[in-house]
C-alpha cells in the first residue's frame, strides 16, 4: 500500500513537471512570435523606370508610415502579402488644396507606381497659375547590395 501511494505521487509529481515544462515552452514561442512579429523600418535604393537613381523609400510598417526622400510623407493605409498601398500625408509635407497622391509598392518585386492628380504650374515659375493634371511615376525599389 505504501509502495502505491509513492509510485501515485512520484506519477502525478512527473505529470506536474511535465505541465510546467509544456507551458514554459508555450510562453517562450509566444515571446518569439511577439519579437518577430514586431519590423523595423528599413530603407530600399529606388530608380525611376529609366534605371536612374531616385530618393530612397524607408518604409515603417509598426508605424504605418513610408518615406521618401527625407520626411515621413506617406500613411500606409493597406498591406497585404503582395502590396503596400500609402497615401500623401498632407499633415507632414506642403499640404495641397486639390488632390493628392497615392504609392502602390509590390513587396515581391520592388516595382513602385505612383500616381498623382493636383493643382500643376502651367510653367516653372507658376506666374500664369496652375492646371488640374495628373501625373503618373513608374520605376523598382530594392534593397541595397553589401
């Protein structure tokens, strides 16, 4: 009989370890997910659709932000497994009165389109004032080579 309850309790002892074991490892996958779900901004080298050097897209996707160029320009509004879709951040930049832009980036190849429908300077120095126009931009963004 008492060789019974001790082989019970050094049983249910095995089983207990063997909880705190499984959960310990449940907790320590969460915590790695949780760190790897968690992205970095990180900064591709873009050209235009003519293979000439254009400004570089740093894209923040915890921050929902991209920017191109120097300041944080874009609001990321849509990822999806293929797309990063962003809209101009007026609040950021030189707001506009009429229009905006919109940047479709394919996370797959680094193949950019912008589009662009605002209030355009009839000349460079704008003395005969501005046209509604649209403007489209073309061209790949890639991580730079070490």
């Amino acid at each position: 009989m008492l060789r019974d309850r001790l082989l019970t309790r050094d049983r249910n002892d095995r089983i207990m370890l063997a909880s705190a074991m499984a959960a310990s490892l449940v907790v320590a996958s969460v915590v790695i997910s949780m760190s790897a779900a968690i992205a970095n901004p990180y900064t591709l080298k873009c050209t235009t659709a003519a293979g000439e050097p254009a400004a570089d897209l740093t894209v923040d996707l915890d921050r929902k932000v991209m920017t191109w160029g120097q300041s944080p320009n874009y609001r990321i509004t849509k990822v999806t497994d293929r797309y990063i879709t962003a809209i101009r951040n007026d609040d950021d930049v030189t707001p506009i009165d009429v229009g905006s832009e919109i940047w479709v980036l394919d996370r797959v190849t680094g193949d950019y389109k912008r589009a662009s429908v605002e209030m355009f300077c009839k000349e460079s120095s704008c003395r005969t004032g501005s046209v509604l126009q649209a403007a489209t931009y073309f061209g790949r963004c890639v991580r730079p080579m070490l």
